[in-house]
C-alpha cells in the first residue's frame, strides 16, 4: 500500500494571525485508508484540508503526495482530488443539475451525474434552484460534487453535518463503497459515530498539534477498563454486577450470576469514542 499524503513538520500561519495555527504536525495518510482528523472546533482541521489541497502554499514542513513534493504539483493534482468543503459551495441561482454539469466541466473524467443524483435522492429535484434547497440536500450535493471527477483521494470535511440518519447512512455507505474500491479518504468530523463506523486511523488535533494517532478499535482499547459490566433485574429493579474481563471464563461469581440472574445487558467496559475525544481533547462533543 501506498503513502498518499506524507506530511513532516507542517506549520501554517493565516497572513492576519499573531500566532501559527499550523504548530508542527507529522502524519501519513496511506492510499486505501479513511484518515480522520478530529479535534474541537478552532483546533486547525479545516486549514490542514486546505493545505493538503493546495488552497494554503505558505506554510513551512513537507508535504509529499504519492512522492512527490506537493508545492511541485501542476493543476493536474485537481483531477485526481475530491472535495467537499465545510460550507457547501455552489451557485443559488442555478439548478443543482446545472451546477454539477457546470463543476464537472472542470474535469477530463467524469462520472456519471445522475446515478450519484439518484443515489442521494436528489434527482428528483435537479432541476430546483440550490437557493430554494434546504441545508441537508445542500450538503448532499456538495458531497455529490466532491465525486464527479472520479477522484483518486476524497477530502471531506464535515460531510454529513446536517444530514438527517437515512441520507447520512446513504453517504457513509458511499464512502465506505470508495474506499472499497481502492479509494483514499481524508476525514474532518465532529461526529464520532461516523469516526467509529469509516475510519481506518484517527488523529486528534488538539491545540494546533496532533495526538494520538491509532485505530478506533486501539483508542476504544487504551482508553476502557478492562471489565465487563453486567445489568440484571432483581425484584422488579435493575441491579448490576462488575467484573474483571482478566479471567472473566473462571470467574464463580460471574457464572452464578448469568445463571440464576435475569440478565439485561453484558457490556465489556471499552471507551466510547466521545469519552475518548474528552480525554484526548479535554472538550466535550458538540
Ligand atoms: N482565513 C483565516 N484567517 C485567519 N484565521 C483563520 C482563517 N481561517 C481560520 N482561521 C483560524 O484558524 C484556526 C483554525 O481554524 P479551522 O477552521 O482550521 O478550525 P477547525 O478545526 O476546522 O474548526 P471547526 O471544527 O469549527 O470546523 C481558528 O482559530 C480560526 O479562527
Ligand atoms: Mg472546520
């Protein structure tokens, strides 16, 4: 497998800015992986996406796509990226068709405009000004222009952010469906389900630098207990049990307890993915 993004040292400043928001970070992105970066709001994930994309060239460090150095790259590179922005850009006073025939004129290779249309169900309403779509198909849209030149990487940022659970599961199967296919995904999200349920690897961007780059399974792992808590109702109320998972097969008290008690739920005591965030961060989710 190949590195697609290796990033060494980046550091970035905005020209209006006392300070770097950019502080030093190190991390690969590696071809066929969903990367996702989290962090609280402020803490530079937008920026680092508009690095890696080529729309910030003044920051300091190295920055090597598929080997080569990114500052070297043609515009090229832009056929070969998707991206969807934090705030969906389009234009109002054109239908969603019209925009998305407009974006993929961009392109050498294109896809197939309608199937994506479809598959977000937003077809049916393609020729239906951007201006008059509510936020959520708004987004989807943006996430429908991200893929009309058949990218090699996708870049999203914040993608499912005001997508209601059917349309959000439609993307991340969408997601989940390109990386299948040998796609690489660079993530930014607040949403730690989506973390959990696409990403291969996570980093934290915590204060302008990163912390904590692992596999959600590890982190959920660091970060648990090793116990298992088991819920049990015991004259009409709930009751519960917790036991050490070390041993938990030779455990007595365990055993009598699956057998004579009604069990409601056994849960291994793994952290949840916002309880990792909280103590990587320090910042409750949003
Ligand atoms: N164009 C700009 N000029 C100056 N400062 C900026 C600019 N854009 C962002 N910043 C600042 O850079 C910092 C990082 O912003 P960025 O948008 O990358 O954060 P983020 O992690 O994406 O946050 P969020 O989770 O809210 O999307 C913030 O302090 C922000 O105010
Ligand atoms: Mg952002």
């Amino acid at each position: 497998m190949g590195v697609a993004f290796k990033v060494e040292d980046l550091r970035f400043r905005y020209p209006s800015s006392k300070e770097d928001t950019i502080k030093g970070i190190t991390f690969d992105v590696l071809e066929g992986e969903v990367f996702g970066l989290l962090g609280p709001s402020g803490a530079g994930k937008s920026t680092t996406q508009k690095i890696l994309i080529k729309l910030l060239d003044d920051y300091t460090g190295s920055i090597e796509y598929f080997g080569k150095n990114l500052k070297s790259l043609d515009n090229s590179f832009y056929e070969e990226i998707g991206v969807g922005f934090e705030v969906p850009v389009h234009f109002s006073k054109l239908t969603a068709l019209e925009n998305m025939k407009f974006f993929s004129g961009f392109y050498r290779q294109t896809v197939d405009i309608q199937g994506l249309m479809e598959r977000v169900g937003l077809w049916e309403y393609r020729d239906v000004k951007v201006g008059e779509y509510s936020k959520g198909m708004k987004v989807r849209l943006n996430f429908v222009r991200a893929l009309l030149n058949k990218p090699r990487v996708l870049f999203l940022d914040e993608v499912t952010n005001g997508v209601d659970p059917k349309n959000a599961r439609i993307i991340k199967d969408m997601i989940a469906e390109f990386r299948a296919k040998g796609g690489t995904v660079f993530l930014t999200t607040h949403l730690m389900n989506d973390v959990e349920e696409l990403c291969d690897r996570i980093a934290f961007c915590v204060n302008s630098r990163l912390v904590e780059i692992s596999t959600p399974r590890d982190l959920k792992l660091q970060y648990g207990k090793r116990e298992v808590k088991v819920e049990y109702r015991k004259n009409g109320a709930i009751a519960s049990a917790v036991f050490p998972l070390d041993g938990i097969g030779f455990n007595d008290a365990f055993q009598r307890l699956l057998q004579t008690e009604e069990i409601e739920t056994i849960h291994t005591g793994e952290s949840s993915m916002e309880e990792i965030f909280i103590l990587v961060t320090g910042v409750e989710v949003k």
